[in-house]
C-alpha cells in the first residue's frame, strides 16, 4: 500500500512539473501562454541575434506584451485535434528546450 501511495505521489508531482514550470518561467496564469511567451523570446533572439540589446529589448517588449496564449492555443489544437491544448502546450514547450 505504501509503494502504491508513493508511486501515485510520485505520478502526480511529475504532472505537476509539466505544467507548473512553464508557467512560472514564463510568468504566465496558463501553460499556452507560456509556450508563447517562449517563443516571442526566442524569435526576439533569433531576429536580433543576441538575448541583449536594444533591438532584442524592443522586439521581446513588444510581442511579450501582445502573447495571449491565443495562438498557441490555435496552433497546438490544429497540430493535435485529439489532444487538449494545454497538453500538447506543456508538451511543445518542454520539447523546444
């Protein structure tokens, strides 16, 4: 019983950290928007090619500000119909890392 209480501990701090972490990092209330939070900083970076700077600052700035979580959530839902979005969110957000 004590194994099975421990293995079920275990299962749930592990669901607990796919979705957890990526909103923390990203300062974000879910996991889609965090995904996208993500991925502005990374284009941001990608475009200025450096993660300083006034022109990082400015582009990271401006998409940051407008990363809702709304494409995300479009883009992960339209890749995987038969998965929630917030699932295949968490997943694609762990995978870019």
């Amino acid at each position: 019983m004590k194994v099975m209480l421990a293995v079920v501990g275990v299962i749930v701090a592990a669901v607990a950290v796919f979705f957890i972490v990526p909103m923390a990092a990203g300062g974000s209330t879910n996991v889609c928007q965090a995904l996208e939070r993500h991925d502005v900083s990374k284009a941001a970076t990608d475009v200025a090619g450096t993660s300083k700077g006034p022109l990082h600052d400015l582009i990271n700035s401006v998409g940051q500000s407008m990363a809702t979580g709304d494409i995300a959530t479009q883009t992960e839902a339209a890749a995987h119909p038969n998965r929630p979005a917030s699932i295949s969110c968490a997943a694609s957000y762990w995978q870019s890392l």
